[in-house]
C-alpha cells in the first residue's frame, strides 16, 4: 500500500511539475520581446531595407522610414545602377553587384554605408512572392503619369493615365518595364508610384495582415530574419503611417562611364561623395521626429514635370533644377501637346500652398486646380515656350 501511495504522489507531483514547465514555456513565449518592439524602445525610427529581386539582382530596393510615435515615414529610392568602390569586391562597380538572395549583409552593409545609418530589417520578395503579396493584398492603385504601352509578349498591356487597379502580375510587370528615352527620372517615378501604392494598401489592409488566419501566408511571401510576431509588429506600426503623405527622396548624383570587367557600364555616383546623401537621411529623421507638420516646409512638394515644348530634355533639365531647390520630383514626361505657349502650374490635391510654391519659384501666375484625389504628386507643372529653363519670361504672363 505503501509503494502505492508513493507512487500515486510520484504522478501527482510529476504532473504538477510538467504543468508548472509548460505554464512557464507558455509566458515565456507570450512576453518575450520581439526585434521589433526591442528596437522601438530604444529608438522610435524603425529603418527596414525592402528589396523585390529576380534571380539574379534586384529590380526594386527602397529604405523605408517610419517613426513609431508620429506616423510619419519616408522612402528613399536604391537604384541598382548607384556606384561606388565595393571593398568585398575590390573594384568601382553597381551596388547590385554585391547583391545575394541568399545572404543580404554585403548589400545591406553597402546601403548602410550610403544613408550613414544603421538598417536593422530587412524585408526581400523574389518577383512572384511579390506577385503573391499584391493579391493577397487584393491589387494596387498604382497612379499612370502617362498613357502606358507595353505590346511585349502575347498579353499587352494599355494603361490610360490616372489611378487604375492593378493585380499582382501586372503591378509587377509595370514596375519592371525599362525606360525609354525620357530617362531615369521616368524609371524614379515609375517606382515611387509603385510603392506609394504599396504601401497605401498595407496601410489599409495592416488588420488584415496580421489576421491569425492570413499570418501563415504572409509569412511564406517575405523572406527577413524577423520571426512572425516581429512582423505583425512592423506592420501594425505601417498601418498608422499616412502614405498619402510620405517623404519621397531618391538619391542624386552624376552620371558616369565605367569599365566593369571589360565592360562599359553607366554609374549613378552620388554627390560631393555622398554627403549629400547623408545629410537627406539626417534630415529625414528629423522631419519624422516632429509631431507639427508646417505646409510645405517639413514634407516636400511632390510633383511631375512634363514638357509642353519641342525642346528635347527641357523636362529633365527643369527636374533636376527643381530637385536643387528642395522639391521632390516623382516623374518627367511630355505632355499632350508639344506647342503649349504658356507654362501652366497644375494643383492635383487641392492644397494651394503647394502650387503657390512652385509657381513662386519659376515666376507663373498662371496656376490651375485640377483635383485628383488619388494622385501620388501634388503638382503637374507643364512647361510651355515661355519657360527658359529656370523660369517663366515676364513676356510670358
């Protein structure tokens, strides 16, 4: 009887025990602090690398901004053709170079060198795990500057200028589609628009995202180090963030011939070797940090140049000018017409300060309202014969 009793207290105990180990297990999983909040605590500024690739580089690579506190965030564009000595490589070639699916850090650590901060995250989609992702998502509202024509393969494709709805494959598809003669600008605003529209929907859709049911899927459609609970974090902290009304900023620089391994190659290399670039992030973050948004002053306008003229290059030109001056150009284009006479500033959201801006800084008058609610630019300035290339001729009003 006895050995019974002490059997039976044996169980009793051991049972205890197993119970007191899983209940312990159980809140070590619930409390324990994932990367995400840890880095929140001690800094606000979440900074997360995000890069769409193909087998071989990337076709998309942005750094998102997004201050926990104020909902506020920015993106700064990464092309792949940004050149600079790669020391694990050694030699001058693109940052794509240094680009492995398999492993980030040489890339990550080459973009952090770039911005002058640190990049904690990093987010990588191969083209059909983003393809995936945007249905999930349920499509994208991506804003066409121009009247789009991609006849390639057996399925064209004809976008009319304005927003449309776009699924996953053709999202994709629109964003990859090289530039034509208008230049890189065109290939900027292409990709600006894209993650605009991006990052609107994860916006929209943060609840749905971090459903228990929609968790698994997601999760299989981005490879990062996070663990799940980390990126239901990142995405909550997306789901406050205005998109509509984030810093746009891409890298500016000089254009230069370079013979890669025998090869002719055109690099972007930044200016005054990179400082200037350094000094956009840093005062990116401070924009961020504050909680008071004065028009106009801490987010830039966000406008389109399009060439009303015959004049080849007159948009590019006038883009890179008004980049000088503090304004966030999105895309260049031609316009409807190329006999336009007079320069027309166009008001896209309504806002009125920022047409005035923009119209101060060429010398119009001439300033229109045409609303589009949907419209990632604020501004549309059509340059017309009585544009010189910095401002209107007084002639011209």
């Amino acid at each position: 009887m006895a050995r019974n009793g002490l059997n039976a207290t044996t169980v009793f105990l051991a049972i205890i025990f197993a119970a007191l180990v899983i209940t312990l297990g159980f809140l070590f999983f619930q409390l324990r602090t994932d990367a995400v909040s840890a880095s929140v605590a001690e800094d606000p500024m979440v900074r997360v690398l995000v890069v769409a690739h193909d087998e071989t580089a990337p076709f998309l690579s942005f750094l998102l901004f997004a201050h926990a506190k104020t909902g506020r965030g920015a993106v700064l564009d990464i092309p792949g053709s940004v050149g600079g000595v790669l020391r694990p490589l050694g030699r001058v070639d693109s940052i794509d170079a240094l680009f492995n699916p398999a492993d980030t850090h040489l890339y990550r650590r080459q973009v952090e060198s770039l911005a002058g901060t640190t990049i904690p995250f990093v987010l990588t989609y191969s083209a059909d795990q983003l393809i995936d992702f945007i249905d999930l998502l349920g499509g994208l509202d991506i804003f066409v500057i121009s009247d789009y024509r991609d006849h390639a393969g057996s399925d064209p494709m004809l976008l009319p200028s304005g927003t449309v709805r776009l699924d996953g494959e053709k999202a994709v598809r629109y964003l990859r589609k090289e530039g034509d003669l208008s230049g890189d600008l065109e290939q900027v605003g292409r990709r600006q628009a894209f993650v605009q529209a991006l990052l609107r929907e994860i916006q929209t859709s943060a609840d749905f995202l971090q459903h228990r049911q929609v968790v698994p899927l997601r999760d299989q459609l981005i490879e990062t180090s996070l663990e799940s609970r980390g990126l239901s974090v990142l995405f909550d902290i997306l789901g406050r963030m205005d998109p509509d009304r984030i810093i746009r900023r891409r890298i500016q620089g000089t254009l230069r011939q370079v013979e890669v391994e025998g090869e002719s190659r055109e690099l972007l290399f930044p200016h005054f070797e990179g400082q200037w670039l350094k000094q956009t992030v840093q005062q990116i973050f401070t924009a961020l940090q504050n909680v008071e948004v004065a028009s106009g002053q801490e987010i830039p306008v966000v406008l389109e140049v399009l060439n009303g003229t015959s004049r080849t290059g007159l948009a590019r030109r006038t883009a890179d000018y008004l980049q000088e001056m503090g304004f966030d150009v999105q895309g260049v284009g031609n316009a409807e017409t190329s006999s336009l006479e007079h320069t027309v500033v166009i008001d896209r959201r309504g806002l009125g300060d920022t047409a005035a801006q923009v119209a101060e800084v060429i010398g119009t008058r001439r300033v229109v309202k045409e609303i589009i609610p949907e419209s990632s630019v604020d501004v549309t300035l059509i340059l017309g014969g009585d544009f010189d290339g910095r401002a209107v001729r007084t002639s011209g009003q």
